[in-house]
C-alpha cells in the first residue's frame, strides 16, 4: 500500500499519452528489429520466460527449465509450450545449460551475450522513457 506523504508524482494523462508512445515507438523500431527479443515477444508465457530467465541472470541465481515453467501460471501458456521456447531459445543460441557441479543430471539457464544485451539495450530504452522526449 502506498504512503499518502511519499514522494511520489501521479501520472498524468498527458505523461501516461508520452509513455505510451514512447512505448510503441520502440515496439515498431527497436524491439520489432531484434530477433532475439522478438523470440520470446510473440506470446505473454514467451515474455515470462524472457523475464525469469534474466531476473535470475542479474539476480545471480541459478534456474532450471522446470522452475521457470512452474513459475508461470498456465493461463499464459502450457508447460509443455514453455519448456519447447525454452530448447527453441537454446538452439537459437540465446541461452546455455550450464550443469550443476553438484548434481550432474541438473541443468540450469544462462542467456547468452546476445540475449544480454538485445535485453539491455530493451530495458535500457524502457528506462529512459522520460528522456527521450
């Protein structure tokens, strides 16, 4: 719940109209243009994978295929579905298995520099919304 004396502005319509945009401007250039993004931006389970994946990159923990599919709620995609985006992206070499030195039969996810940096340069542009403009 927010604090009514915290310091933070409400949006206006005109700033929400900027974002927006902003928003599709770089979904028809940017994004639209970056094979490695656009191959998890094709469904919302595809967008989730993408996510987990990189939340765990920066967050420097390990995640497995499994993990990232129990995590996704199935109203956005079977697990079936996320674990064969998942082996799509490893032959597409966006990601890597690493194995775990302590159990050999596990297999954690890694993304691949490409996928690191269409990624940053993504958020990177999401970020700097308010600069842009």
């Amino acid at each position: 719940m927010l604090n009514e004396n915290s310091m933070i502005k409400p949006l206006t319509q005109k700033k929400i109209a900027t974002y927006t945009s902003r928003l599709l401007k770089g979904y028809n250039s940017i994004m639209a243009h970056d094979d490695n993004i656009m191959s998890f931006r094709f469904s919302a389970y595809g967008t989730l994978v993408l996510f987990n994946i990189m939340e765990s990159y920066y967050n420097d923990k390990q995640i497995t295929s499994e993990e990232i599919a129990n995590s996704i709620d199935y109203k956005f995609g079977s697990r079936n579905s996320i674990i064969n985006l998942i082996k799509t992206a490893e032959k597409n070499k966006l990601i890597t298995r690493i194995t775990s030195k302590k159990d050999h039969r596990q297999k954690y996810i890694a993304p691949t520099k490409a996928l690191i940096d269409s990624h940053e340069k993504m958020i990177g542009f999401i970020l700097n919304l308010e600069n842009k403009n």
